[in-house]
C-alpha cells in the first residue's frame, strides 16, 4: 500500500482535500495529513493544496520549513497535484481521479 501526504501548511481546506483524494484511492493507498518533513519525504505521492493567498502560503510553508520540502517533492515523487479550496468537492474527486488514471 502506498502513502500519500497532504502538505499541512497550516491554510488551505485539508479535509475536503484529504476527504476526496480518500473517496478516489480506496483501500488502495493511505492518506496522511502532515506538516512533518519525514512524513512528506517517506510518501510515495505528495498533494499540497492550493489557495488563493500564495503571499501567506509562502509564509507559512518558510515559518514551517517546508518550502524545501516542497521543492524536494516536486523534483522526485512521481504525482505532485495542486487542488485550490475554492473548487468544489466535486472538482477536487475529478481532479484525484485524473492523478491515478
């Protein structure tokens, strides 16, 4: 069974994320929730969640230490996907979808 990792930044609406990418990927694949390096970098795929204010996103990402993480991530996992909370629960399931077809 692979990990995948919701970034916790500290924005962003993490259960409807964590909630539609677990609807799409079943028993097949755990779902963390986590702002912790170790946990980021040990799964195998990576969703770091949108939102509209990248300025405070950015912030929170350096104030935790992620933003290396994220680059880290971004070079070497296989699936990387953004999904903005303003979209639907709708959107973000069609758009885990797309991630695992």
């Amino acid at each position: 069974m692979s990990t995948v990792a919701v970034l916790d930044y500290g924005s962003s609406n993490l259960r409807s994320v964590a909630k539609a990418v677990e609807f799409v990927a079943g028993d097949h694949h755990r779902i963390i929730v986590s702002d912790r390096a170790e946990q980021i970098n040990g799964a195998d795929r990576v969703i770091f969640p949108g939102q509209g204010a990248i300025g405070q996103c950015m912030n929170s990402l350096r104030e935790k230490g992620l933003d290396s993480v994220i680059r880290d991530c971004l070079r070497n996992k296989p699936v990387s996907i953004s999904a903005c909370n303003h979209c639907s629960t709708t959107g973000m399931k069609t758009a885990a979808r797309r991630a695992w077809a």
